[in-house]
C-alpha cells in the first residue's frame, strides 16, 4: 500500500514549526483576550501587543471571518480579529 498522506497534512507540521511577529489591533469593545486552538494546543493571545504565533495560528485567524453589512445592503467578509503583521528590521 502507497502513502494516503495528503501534501497538506505532510506541509502542515513544517508551519506549526514557523514563527512570525504580529500586532493585535483592539478592535473589540470589551478588549478580552483571543484564544485560539490548533490540533490540541492552545494560545491566548493578548491584544495591542506583539506576540509572536506559528503561522498555523495565523493560518486559523486568517479563516475566521464575520460579515459586515453596510446601509445599502451590501455585505463583505471582514477578519474576526484583524492583525497587522509586524516586519523586523535586519
């Protein structure tokens, strides 16, 4: 029998192992903490402060998405918690 791995679950352990820098905007009204969890482990990640996340984890923020409609109706898809990523200098 051939290997059933799919090339995303052989690429996927190579991005948990990457880091990167991000800023957490506070976006949100009350300003709690963003909790998220990829395959069993878990981050807290503080907003309005650098944290630096494996790109799995950006890779989660990056899907969570909320729809926002403006006066005439029109909708669009908007990050849940935007971030800006945050480029270090060499």
């Amino acid at each position: 029998m051939g290997n059933n791995m799919s090339d995303q679950e052989i690429y996927l352990p190579k991005l948990t192992r990457e880091k990167t820098q991000i800023v957490k905007f506070m976006e949100d009204e009350d300003g709690d903490d963003i909790n998220v969890c990829v395959n069993g482990k878990a981050w807290q990640i503080q907003r309005g402060v650098e944290v630096e996340l494996p790109l799995s984890v950006l890779h989660v923020l990056n899907n969570a998405q909320t729809t926002i409609i403006n006066k005439k109706g029109q909708t669009r898809n908007v990050l849940r918690f935007p971030y800006t990523a945050v480029v270090q200098a060499a």
